[in-house]
C-alpha cells in the first residue's frame, strides 16, 4: 500500500520563515490540537501515523520514536531544548495532578489578570503616605488625623519554620533534596547553590523582588528549571522574548501550578509542531548517509550520461532505429536513482527496506544496556546540563572512518510501516517520472534518420 502519486514530503521550515508567521502562533497551535489531526498532517505531507501527538505518545516504531526525535533535534538542528522542556512539563503537569488536594491548595492556578489586580491594590496602599510629625500633631483630633496602626508583637518568628507540607505518600524535603528522580515525589536533586543563585538572578531581572513561597510543591524543581531553561545563559535556555520570561517568572513567583508555564508552553509547542517535527519527518524518509546520498546521485547521473552516450552512437552508426532502444536502460536507470536520491533516497537500500545507522548509533555498545540506559538518560532526561555532544567517544571514531567505509555503512532494517510506505510511494514517483522522460528522450533520438558514419 502505497500513499497518493502525488504525494509531496515535508517541505523544510527554517527559523526565518518560522518567524514571518510568528503572529499566528496561537492560532495555530489551537488548529493543529483542535482541529482533525489527519487533515493537518496531511496537510503538511505527513501521515497521521507519523503525527506529533502519536510519536510523543510512543505509538511508533524506529526510527520514528521519541528518542529517534530527540537524537534528531540533539545532533542535527542542535535544537532540543523545546523538546527536552515540553517532555518534562507533560510528566510535570501530570504528577501536580496527582497531589492532594491539601498540596496543591499551596499553589493555587495562576490567573493572567493576577498581576494587574495585585499591581492596582499596590498602588492603593502606596497611597497612604507619611505624615511628619509636626503635622500629625497639627491635625491631632481632627478629621484629617493619620489613624493610628497597632502592631500586635508575637514571641518568634512564625515563618522561621514552615509547616511541613502535608503528605501521604512522599519523602519528607530532606531526602527529596538529597535524591534524584524519587519514585514516589519522583523531585529532582537541587543541593548546588549555584542553581540557586542563577534562580534568584532571574527574578531579579525581571524585577521580581521577593523569593518565591518554598513551602509550595515541586519549588526545589521549579528553581532547577529556572536555572536550566529559564534564566538568561542557561545551559538549554528555551527561545523566550524578554516580556514572555518576565510573564512567567512572575508566574513562577508566586505559584509552582503548571498553569504558570501556560504561555511559554505554548510557545514551546508551536515551533515543535510547525518546524521540529516535519524537519525531522522530512530527514527521517533519507534512508542513507550523506555519503551514501552523494554516491548514488553520482550513480544517477552517470547512467544517464551512460543512456545518452549510446543513444547519440546508436543514432549516427549504420544499426537500425530499434537498437537506439537499448538507451532507454541507461537512461530509465540513471533517471530513478537521481529522482530517488535528490528526496534522499538510495533505491539499493530502499529495496531492502533497509537504512543506515547513524554516526551516533554506530558505536553505541547493545550489549551494555545500563550504558544505554544512562545514554537514553542524558538526552531525554530534562535535567541534563547541557546538549554539547563534541566530547562524545563516536564523534572521533566517526570522523576515522574512511570515505569507501560511510559509503557502505551497516544497515539495519527500517520497523515503522508507514515511513516505509512514504519511501515506497517516492520510489514509484522515480520510476513514472523516469518512465516518461525516457521515453521522450528514446522518441527523439528513434526519430532521427541514420547517420552512416561506421
């Protein structure tokens, strides 16, 4: 089964062409969520098996799972941060939601309209200004006296200790900060000082003066994210305009409520689904290296040169005209495997239904699954310091590798049926387009009279 002959793959969406429809942002995101989703991956040339929600969900096979995404955005748009925070505020907005009702009456949801109401009653108790004290005895038993404030003194400070946040199934603070990844609180390990100091730091500089409510849930977490993602010179920080990193640590003052990230989550969704994803479905469908790609276009145009030579000998020799016909093999061949190879196909591996394994893939050890396991870790792990993958063992190993061997890589064979049915469907695309072709070019020289040179 194969899709519409007339099928186009994924056109590539750059920053730039991006940010001309950045104003209709959110009404896009709204239509690629609301609206009927096979009607928008259609739309762009991708299946509905193959659609954002379905390989966030993990309903697809390699190489078209979320870590396959994640390698991709990593190691070729060197863009995974989107990625990386999305994953972490779906797992994030999941485990708030199963807290107590007592837990999370601490973090109440944040409300847009909050910061104006508390912005208006600040300005109504500014109001209330200073009397000196010659004018207060002045105005002493009159209507224009200051009214007098008690202050009522308590023995301590109410707030040096802060209740314990009520809890039927999570560790007590001490170990949530002493561990990573708990399986119960499943908060993150926030004992450096610096992620502090890089969280107080940005609240600073969107003006946001006083520390935000420790005693709410996830705020150790939320500080690490800050610090992460957030602040200006995080190591992943997310692609935010100056008011929209104000909006939501303004948010992130006073509430940890995932609605706090409403906003920026939304941002974060938009460029996954309307640049990361058809990016990376549109890389995906190449089922060859670059130098395997390189070689097989050299491969294309040589049988076409190959087609056109005997045409052109044919055609001034004595032979009769149906000999001229033998051309059609060089050009038929040399047309589908060029066709094939500029949408990044080699029609050898496709055959197969194979593909390469990339660089990264390659020296991975498969024997070692707790080394795996950590790999999968640090790239999908949200809480990883940095994406910089310079340092990594495979890169110099790969770059050893000689030019013959990365022509003729190990393969392995490609699982998702509907990315195998997108290839099959631009294979028969290179053999009608080098059907026709070839048989214009064979009319012509057929048509030509005898040249009886030799």
């Amino acid at each position: 089964m194969v899709y519409s002959l007339l099928y186009r793959r994924p056109s590539h969406v750059d920053s730039a062409r991006l940010s001309d429809v950045r104003s209709e942002k959110t009404q896009s995101v709204d239509r690629s969520i609301n609206s009927s989703s096979t009607n928008v991956s259609a739309s762009m040339g991708i299946p509905e098996a193959l659609s954002f929600d379905r390989i966030i969900s993990g309903g697809t096979c390699p190489p078209c799972t979320t870590r396959d995404f994640m390698n991709y955005l990593i190691y070729i748009e060197h863009d995974a941060e989107n990625l990386q925070f999305y994953l972490w505020f779906q797992d994030y907005a999941e485990r708030f939601s199963k807290l107590s009702a007592q837990e999370q009456a601490l973090a109440p949801e944040w409300v847009p309209e909050a910061p104006e109401t508390e912005a208006l009653a600040s300005q109504n108790n500014a109001g209330t200004k200073k009397v000196s004290s010659s004018a207060a005895a002045i105005f002493k038993g009159t209507d224009f006296a200051q009214p007098q404030v008690k202050v009522f003194e308590c023995n301590g400070n109410p707030f040096h200790t802060p209740p314990a946040t009520p809890s039927g199934d999570r560790k007590d603070v001490q170990s949530q900060s002493e561990y990573g990844w708990s399986d119960k609180a499943s908060t993150l390990k926030s004992s450096n000082k610096s992620m502090h100091q890089t969280a107080d730091g940005a609240f600073e500089a969107a003006d946001q003066k006083w520390k935000p409510f420790t005693i709410q849930p996830f705020r150790e977490e939320i500080t690490r994210i800050i610090a992460s993602y957030i602040a200006d010179g995080a190591p992943r920080q997310l692609n935010l305009s100056s008011k929209e990193r104000a909006s939501l640590l303004h948010g992130l003052q006073n509430t940890t409520h995932p609605s706090a990230f409403r906003s920026v989550i939304r941002t974060v969704e938009w460029s996954l689904r309307l640049q990361a994803h058809p990016n990376f479905i549109r890389w995906t469908i190449c089922n060859g290296n670059r130098p395997r790609v390189i070689f097989a276009r050299g491969l294309g145009v040589g049988g076409i040169v190959g087609g056109l030579v005997a045409a052109i000998l044919l055609t001034l020799s004595d032979a009769g005209r149906g000999w001229r016909v033998l051309s059609a093999i060089g050009f038929m061949v040399g047309i589908a495997t060029l066709f094939a190879a500029w949408k990044g196909m080699c029609v050898v591996l496709h055959g197969m239904h194979h593909r390469h394994l990339r660089p990264w893939e390659l020296f991975a050890d498969d024997d070692d699954a707790s080394s795996e396991f950590e790999m999968k870790r640090e790239s999908i792990d949200s809480m990883s310091s940095s994406n910089s993958y310079e340092d990594a063992p495979w890169v110099a190993k790969y770059e050893k590798r000689n030019l013959i061997r990365k022509v003729f890589d190990r393969e392995v064979w490609i699982k998702e049926p509907a990315l195998r049915q997108i290839q099959d469907t631009i294979f028969l695309q290179a053999i009608g387009s080098a059907f026709l072709i070839t048989a214009i070019a064979v009319g012509v020289f057929v048509a030509f009279p005898k040249g009886r040179f030799y």
